[in-house]
C-alpha cells in the first residue's frame, strides 16, 4: 500500500514515487548549479535532493530485495512480501533465507 501525504488543502494524497523523487532532485541540482539562489535556499535544496536520494535509494533496495527474494525461490516465480515468511519457514534454512 502506497504511502499517504497530507497536500495543501488537507486531503491525503499518493506519497511521490520513484520517479517523481528523482526528478526533484535533478531539478533541485540544476536550480542550484545554475547560481541564482541564495545560500539559505541552496542549502535548503541541497537537504531537500539528499532526502530524496535516500527515498530513492530505500526503494532501490527494497526493488532489489524482492527481485533476489524471487530468484532464490527459483522456479517458484512467486513474489511474496518480505516480511510475510513461507508459512511453515522457520528462518532457520541452511543458506540462511
């Protein structure tokens, strides 16, 4: 389920995703290589695009869990949540998934 975020008029909306981080940090960096803000507002955009970055970075690993999840079920070809274990997985198998 896709994260809530209260918008400007108080309803709740989608958290942005993948793609919508990124390009906010790209445009952050280009607004701040282009030298026109002030200090106080490039740092401002520089916390901003490092958050985002973060966003996205946890999204690439969480992306990156669920492919290797997938392929260590090998031939199973079934995605399952990753905190939701096999029912009757103990945890406790050889190589350790």
């Amino acid at each position: 389920m896709a994260k809530k975020t209260v918008n400007a008029d108080g309803g709740a909306s989608p958290a942005p995703g993948f793609e919508e981080l990124l390009a906010e940090a790209e445009r952050l960096a280009g607004s701040m290589e282009e030298g026109g803000l002030g200090l106080d507002e490039s740092i401002r955009s520089y916390e901003k695009g490092v958050e985002n970055l973060r966003r996205c970075a946890d999204m690439l690993r969480a992306a990156g869990e669920k492919v290797q999840m997938l392929l260590e079920k090998n031939g199973a070809f079934r995605l399952e949540d990753l905190d939701a274990p096999d029912a009757g997985d103990d945890g406790d198998d050889e190589d350790g998934y």
